[in-house]
C-alpha cells in the first residue's frame, strides 16, 4: 500500500532555508512576539499570563474601539442586515448602509463620492494601478507606508521618490517627471508617518503641485478624526481641504477602531475604482457590524470628539514634554505618535519587555519596520488615557532607562 504524501518533495528545501531567516531574525533582536490580548480594547487592557496593564500602543486615539454607543450599532447593524453578504459589492453585496457609509464620508472630507474597501490597504492597492498608466509618473515620499509602495509597484506610471517631507527634492523630482514627458503626476505622501510622527507640510506640497499642474494623493490613517481642529485630518490642519485630490484612510483606528477603509475624490475618480480596482472588486463587502459602528463613529466626531481631541492634545503635551525634559530622543511633533528613539533593537525589545513587568504596555520597533539603526518604541497616546497614567508611562521610561544606562 502507497502512503499518501502531505506534502510536496520541496518543502525540507523550503523549511531549512526559512528557518535560517527565522534564527536569524531572532539573533539580530528583532523577532516579533505578538502579546495575547484577553479583554476589549481600551486604555487598560488584560494580556495573557499578565495583571491588566495600561496601553500605549494602539491606533485607539479616540477611545472609540470600546465606546459603548459604537458598540451598540454594531450589533444593531447585524439586526437590521445580517453578519455579512457574502458577495461582493458589484454582484450582490451593497446595501443601502453602505451607500448612507460613503456618503458621510464624502461630506465629512468635502468630496463628490467615496468608496469603500476592506481596509485602507486595499484602497492604496487599488488606486494608482487604476488611474495611472505608463504615460503618467507618481513622485512618492520616502517614508510612506508600505502599502503605497506596494500599490505603486502594483502600477505602469513613471516613478520618482523624494526625500522625506523635502520640498526642494520632491520641485527636482517633478521637473524629472515633466522632463520625462509625464501627462499626469501625482504626488502621493502619507498625510502622517506613522513610524515617526511627523506630519507632511500638505501646504507647500500643495504649492508645487499647483506650480508643476500635478495632483495630490495622501493617506490619512493617522489623522482621520482626531487630527486638525475638527479631526477632519492633515488637509484641515494646513487649510488645504480644497485642494487635495484623493484621500485614502481607514475606519479601523480613530473611526471605531475596527476595520475598513475608503478612498474618497471626485465622481469620476470614484467611478473608474468602481470599475477597474481589483481589491474592490474581489473582495466581500465590508460586514454591517463594522459599516453601522463607522457610521456611528463619524456622529461622534462633531460631538464627543470635540472633548475628546482636546484631551487628546492635553495628554500629548503632557507626555512629549516630560519625556522630553528627561533627555530623551523624540520624533514628530504636535500629533500622539511619539517615537522614542533608541537607536538599538535590542534595547528597544529589552525596554519594552520591562515596561510591560510595569504594567505599561508598548513595543519596540526596528528593522525592516524602520531603518536599521532607528529602533524605537512608539508611544501612542489617546484620548482616554488619564494623567496618572501618562504620568505612570514617564516614570517608568525614565526608571528603566537609568537601570539600563541606555544613552538617550
């Protein structure tokens, strides 16, 4: 009798060189352990083989993942229309939900129409493949996401990068792409960079764009609902909402912590994605839960997020200050994304291993998340976080460093 064969005469070759890559992950200090988390999101938070522990890592800015009102629609979307539709959008999977979803959005950013899309890494997977061709070019910053790279490899443009939040390289980098004989060039930027807090000058970038007849592109993760005075993002913060043309950004950070994203522009732009962006098109339809507790989320932005965007920067201040004051390397500024550079990878994992003994819940991050030589624990702060607890998280940094000699 012939055994039957579970796996295919390759896989030793593939395990043994996968398991050198692993190991030597785990010698270079960067091995990533993902903590088990046993309760509902919040600024305290139980982890497995842990007591509850105060987080300081989550996209949670305004505290809306566990807010009960936000909650309640979720379950009541799944009364009204189902766990899911197992379709996609096109065939049989849009309700009148999703459609009332898109069109709060559109107003919340002053747009003509939106779509949506599993996650805000669909939404830069589809969009550039879509509307650019080989006649075109993108001029991408440095240090965007990983998923606008990835979705502008997904593309035929032209492409040209420029140095981080540089306006003189990206001016250089515009005069290539005329001088290549681009029809259209995009700029595409990440509204806040997410690994080190800093926010694009969208004003200046809105300049050149004007002066060089491009378009502007950026992803608003990091600033959706809670950044600018309205929470309306980096636009409003530079008095530039009018004049950005595409906006990429998530309903799974401080839009209910959930999941989903969107892109939201003009009506033809909207239309075309409709048409041609393959994420959308083969992919399921964002469940009800999570489009009734973003559209729940959005109320709660004109209202509560009022209060709570002003303690969100009450609680920033507090935080980069102290830190600050101590000697320690920050990056960013005015946004809670607050790196703490650290320079080594394994001091960076070491400190934040102590920091959770402590009760504080954060993670080191290095290479490849961030350049080599770069490591940090990003502290990200929220609105529901109490000054003792900001308060508590500056003294242990400052304890463990000591303890650690670490150079600041």
């Amino acid at each position: 009798m012939i055994q039957a064969r579970a796996y295919s005469t390759g896989r030793k070759q593939l395990q043994s060189i996968l398991a050198k890559q692993i190991d030597d992950i785990k010698a270079a200090g960067t091995f990533k352990n993902e903590r088990v988390i046993t309760t509902a999101q919040s600024s305290t938070i139980g982890v497995k083989d842990s007591p509850k522990v105060v987080n300081f890592c989550a996209n949670n800015y305004l505290g809306f993942a566990g807010h009960p009102a936000i909650r309640e629609a979720a379950k009541s979307a799944i009364d009204s229309h189902g766990n899911g539709l197992g379709s996609v959008r096109f065939i049989c999977g849009t309700q009148d939900i999703h459609k009332q979803l898109e069109s709060t959005i559109s107003k919340f950013h002053k747009k003509e129409d939106t779509i949506l899309y599993p996650s805000c890494f669909d939404a830069n997977a589809g969009i550039f493949e879509t509307i650019l061709t080989e006649n075109d070019a993108v001029i991408s910053d440095a240090l965007n996401h990983a998923s606008i790279i990835d979705g502008i490899r997904l593309c035929k443009a032209k492409r040209f990068r420029y140095k981080n939040c540089d306006m003189a390289d990206l001016e250089e980098r515009l005069k290539e792409a005329d001088a290549a004989g681009a029809r259209i060039k995009l700029i595409a930027t990440d509204g806040v960079f997410s690994m080190d807090g800093s926010v694009a000058p969208l004003d200046k970038i809105c300049d050149l764009a004007d002066k060089y007849n491009a378009l502007t592109f950026i992803d608003e993760c990091h600033a959706t609902g809670f950044f600018g005075k309205n929470g309306r993002g980096t636009p409003e913060y530079f008095g530039v909402e009018d004049r950005i043309d595409i906006i990429n950004s998530t309903l799974g950070k401080a839009v209910s912590g959930a999941a989903g994203g969107y892109t939201t522009s003009t009506k033809e732009v909207i239309t075309l994605l409709r048409q041609r962006s393959r994420p959308y098109l083969f992919s399921n339809s964002i469940p009800p839960a999570v489009v009734g507790s973003a559209q729940k989320a959005f109320e709660l932005i004109d209202t509560e997020g009022v209060q709570l965007r002003k303690q969100l920067v009450a609680n920033t201040n507090l935080f980069r200050s102290r830190m600050a004051a101590a000697g320690f390397t920050l990056k960013g500024e005015n946004h809670p994304i607050v790196p703490v550079m650290l320079g080594d990878a394994k001091l960076a994992s070491d400190i934040a291993d102590e920091m959770l003994k402590r009760g504080i819940y954060v993670i080191g991050f290095s290479y490849p998340v961030v350049p080599k030589g770069q490591a940090r624990i990003r502290v990200q702060l929220s609105a529901i976080h109490t000054t003792q607890q900001v308060n508590e998280a500056v003294d242990a940094f400052i304890e463990i460093a000591n303890s650690k000699k670490a150079k600041l």
